[in-house]
C-alpha cells in the first residue's frame, strides 16, 4: 500500500496486515492488524514517527522511496513491532537522529543492537521545532512498556500515541468509520496488555487531560477523528469497575465437570447473574481477557487431572492473575476421580488477585443431588454478594 495523505504534509506509512492470525504468538487476531508510522513534513525539518516489524521493511522502505531525507526517527516505544527496521531506516538516512526517551535508548541498544552515538533523548515535555511545526513528547510509561512515549504535534494538535488507544484491525479505512467495531477492538486490546497497568494509565491519561486533541494517529488499528470515542472507554476501563457478571472458564474431560457447569451457570441467570461462559479448550483468550474486564467473580471449571487442575484451567488462573482484573470473587467447580489438590494449586496461582475464595464445589465422579444443591448455594451466595456490592 502508498503512503496515504492524512493532512498536508502529515501521511500514514506502514502496512496492513490482513492475514496474521497471532500477535507476539500469543495474541488472536481475528481481524488482523496495521503497523502505523507516521511521516511529517516541516517548513525546516522530516521527521519519522516509529517504523514496523522487520518482515515488513520492503513495505515501509518502499514507501520512503521518493523521501530523500529524514532529519528525525522518533520512537516512541521500543518495542520491535514498532522498532524491528530502525538499523535499516537508520542505513538509509545516516545523518537522522533517533529520538527517544532515556530509557528506550538502552532498549533499543539491547535489542537491535543500535549503535549510542545516533541517538538523542528528550526529556518529559521537551519540544522539537521542525521550522513550521513543533513536536512534544510526553512519557507515558507502562502503555505497556516501561519506556513509553507520546508524540504531540501541537500546531494541527494531533497525538501519535503508538500502543496507547491501539487496536487490531486490518482495514482500507485509515480513519475510523465504524465506531461499534472499533470500541471492542480497542477493549480487547486494552485487556490483553493494558489491563495490568490501568492504574499507572489513568496517570497518563491525566497528564494528556491539557491537551487539546482533534486527532489521535495510533501505531496499530485505525485514525481517531473524534478522540472522544477512545479517551472516553479509556476513562472507563481504567476504573476497573465490575459488573453484575461471573466468568466462567472451564474445561471438562469426561462431562462430569460440564455437567456442573451448565448446571450452575443456569442457577446464576435464574438469580439475575450474568455469565460468561469459555470453554478452554477452544476459547479465543482475547474474548476471555475482555470478559475479565467487567466480572465480579471468577469461577473456574476443571477437572482433576494427576491430582490437580486440568493444564487448561491452570492457564486461565495463570492468565487472570497476569491480567490482574479488579475481580471480587473466585471459586472453583469440578470433579475428580479419586483425590487431589486442585483448589489449593489454582488458589496458589493467583497472588495478584485480591479476591474473596468461596466455597469450591468438587464431587467425586458424576455430580450427585447433593452436589448440584451445594451449586444452588454457591450461585445464591455470589447473587447476594453481588447486590451487597451494588453491582449491576
């Protein structure tokens, strides 16, 4: 794809990936992704803002092609999506200064191998003229890095956020045009690496508050022409606060345990609970980490598998406490055949979670009348405490 024209002077360059199906071989990405940089043009002075992954240099190399020289490479995070073709964008214009933040420096020294001597580092707020327009930088650390910068172009007052209100989406629109699907990429992407620094994020998104922003130009997913869509779900999502919801990961081997589950899950909507049920074995753990957004509790469904849990639900306690959600309650359902530690291996699992543990429902074998009773209580005391938290 061309370099395409945001304002004068101002262009999206990167690519378009519509076929990547996993991010960092972890992620889903069921829409793919775009790897965003940003070229602008001053009366004095080119300046590059971040670069691609290096699979992508042909792209990005090719649409430089007629830019004889750039003056500036801005990184905002070191991170190789963004970085990977530095040395190559660095090769092709020798005289161009890497500007980044301190600490991105000796990242990008690390992990590219970047020789110091092209590098200069910008303290929070400094500005660069680039003759007719002037740069700011802010530090944004942890979105979702350590080192993480914005960069404001304060005449046209757009922000070049990198990861920050990021996104994953492979589309021809290089402005946002349907907001419903942009909104839930942007949880998602919210959830899956920003969720466990939401609090450091509400810091940052202060630190914008003066700002006058009529653009944000990501470095994944689409251009926001009306900020406010994404400045606002941030504001939300940041407050961590949970909904009258239970997710429900489980995994079943042979019934018993999805006996349970659906039991217990039709137990919970009759009391007014809403579930979110994931079957492990092949849930999309984008969907699940959104989920953990909102949820009051966590129930996890396993069996005992070598006397504890199935390697499925101790992924899903392993990727909650990762994700640190602002989660309430948790407890454990399941079935085992002749004994085991499983309630106290996933409860040793999730240190970062500040959660109440309920009462765990396990039965030998099939689940029994007395089992499927003791379900009833549990869904009755999480719809109780549920209310008792006001949550809706």
């Amino acid at each position: 794809m061309k370099a395409r024209k945001i304002k004068d002077g101002i262009y999206w360059m990167g690519f378009v990936d519509w076929d990547r199906r996993l991010f960092d071989s972890l992620v889903p990405l069921p829409d793919g992704t775009s790897y965003n940089a940003y070229l602008i043009k001053g009366s004095e002075k080119t300046v590059l803002i971040d670069a691609v992954e290096s699979p992508m240099a042909d792209e990005l190399l090719g649409q430089l092609k007629d830019v004889d020289k750039i003056d500036y490479l801005i990184s905002n995070h070191a991170e190789q999506d963004h970085s990977g073709i530095i040395p190559k964008i660095l090769e092709k214009y020798p005289d161009a200064r890497l500007i980044t933040t301190p600490k991105a420096k000796g990242m990008l020294m690390d992990l590219l191998q970047i020789s110091e001597g092209v590098f200069t580092t910008v303290e929070d707020g400094e500005t660069l003229s680039l003759g007719d327009r002037t740069l700011k930088f802010i530090y944004t650390p942890w979105v979702h890095w350590p080192e993480t910068m914005v960069t404001y172009l304060e005449e046209e007052e757009i922000l070049f956020s990198c990861d920050f209100f990021g996104s994953h989406i492979a589309t021809t629109d290089l402005f946002v045009t349907d907001e419903a699907r942009v909104h839930e990429a942007a949880k998602r992407y919210f959830a899956e690496i920003m969720m466990p620094f939401r609090k450091v994020i509400k810091k940052d998104l202060d630190k914008l508050e003066p700002l006058s922003i009529k653009m944000i130009a990501p470095g994944h997913g689409q251009i926001f022409q009306h900020p406010e869509l994404i400045l606002d779900a941030y504001q939300e999502w940041v407050q961590g606060s949970c909904r009258n919801t239970v997710v429900l990961p489980y995994v079943s081997m042979h019934e018993s345990t999805k006996l349970m589950v659906n039991y217990f899950t039709a137990a919970l909507v009759e009391k007014g609970v809403k579930v979110e049920l994931f079957n492990l074995a092949e849930t999309d753990i984008g969907k699940l980490a959104m989920a953990l957004m909102d949820a009051a509790t966590i129930v996890v469904g396993t069996p005992t598998v070598l006397a504890g849990p199935h390697p499925y639900a101790a992924y899903a306690a392993f990727l909650a406490n990762a994700l640190r959600p602002n989660t309430k309650f948790l407890s454990i359902i399941g079935s085992y055949g002749w004994g085991g530690k499983t309630v106290e291996t996933l409860a040793g699992m999730i240190p970062n979670l500040k959660v109440e543990v309920l009462t765990p429902v396990l039965c030998k074998g099939k689940p029994s009348d007395d089992a499927y009773k003791a379900l009833d209580e549990l869904a009755a005391s999480i719809a109780e405490k549920h209310r008792e938290q006001g949550f809706n």
